[in-house]
C-alpha cells in the first residue's frame, strides 16, 4: 500500500515542481549570481534526493525497481531544491531596497508572440528590456508597455537593489519608470 501512495506523492511533487518553474524561470534574470543560488540548491537536492533514492532502492527486488526508486529521487529533488532556493532567495526577503543609478548598456524592444509576422513587427512592443550595469555584472531587466525607457543622455536608470534571503540581490526597475 505504501508504493502507490510514494508514486503518486512522487507524481504530485514533480507537477508543483514544473508549474513552480514555470513561474520562477522568467523571474531569474533579476537576481545576480541566480545562475551559482540555483547550482548550489540543486547540489544539496541532489545529494539529499540521491540518500533517498539510496534508501527507496535497498528496499526493492528488482534492478530495473532500484534504478527508477534512485533516479527518481535523484532527479526531483534536484530540481526541487533549485527551485526552493531561488524561490526563498525572493520570497523571504525583507521590504526594504536601495535605488541606485545604473548605466545602461543596451535596450531592446520586446514581442510576447515567439513567431512574429511583419505586420505585428511593425506594431508598438509589448515591452523593453533594459540591459544595465552592476557592480556584480550585466543584468536583464523588463520593463512593461509600449512607451520606451526615458534613458537620458546621461544613459543611466533608476533600478532598486533589495538583498536576498540568501546573499544574491535581486534587481528591479523603480515603479517611477512603470
């Protein structure tokens, strides 16, 4: 009775786990250092579902029973981990941010439709995103809206800089620029 209550935990856990990146991915880019948060987060996901998937296949008869129990594991909590971390690096954040001037590097008109045709090309963007310079490194951030960026000649931007649960700060434009 125990092996379809762990399939079907193990199932559910793997649709919050895809629906969950499926929110978090486009939120990625506003965090310097996402890249190392989301390496380390899947190394302890990885290590924690590889014990588990140790202990799940000493308890099965069959090879093919053992591989699936370990790679299973293995495989979700890694990707669950990943998400975990980044998720909590933005979540449990305080409310308090900086706004810093940041010099712009490039800025890019945006469409939300992957296949475009030329007439919609030729329509207003849907966005832009802003490509600025950090202390840490070239960022991507979005700004919303069909009305491009008032960059300025000064080619700087207003951006708010809130520090992460974690140690990675997260980036977003100023709500005087939305």
């Amino acid at each position: 009775m125990t092996k379809p209550i762990l399939i079907s935990g193990a199932l559910v856990l793997a649709i919050a786990t895809v629906i969950g990146w499926s929110f978090e991915l486009q939120l990625l880019e506003e965090t310097v250092g996402g890249y190392q948060l989301l390496f380390k987060g899947a190394l302890i996901g990885g290590a924690v579902g590889a014990l588990i998937g140790f202990v799940l296949a000493v308890k099965e008869k069959k090879i093919i029973a053992k591989f699936q129990s370990f790679a299973s594991s293995l495989l979700l909590f890694t990707l669950l981990a990943a998400l975990l971390a980044h998720w909590s690096n933005r979540s449990l954040t305080n409310d308090e941010f900086s706004v810093e001037e940041m010099s712009v590097k490039q800025v890019t008109a945006t469409w939300k439709d992957r296949g475009l045709s030329r007439q919609e090309l030729s329509s207003p963007p849907d966005g832009y995103y802003i490509f600025v310079e950090t202390d840490e490194g070239t960022i991507r951030l979005l700004r919303e809206g069909s009305a491009p960026p008032d960059i300025g000649p000064s080619r700087t931007i207003q951006v708010q800089k809130q520090e992460g649960y974690w140690g990675y700060p997260l980036y977003s434009i100023s709500p005087e620029l939305n």
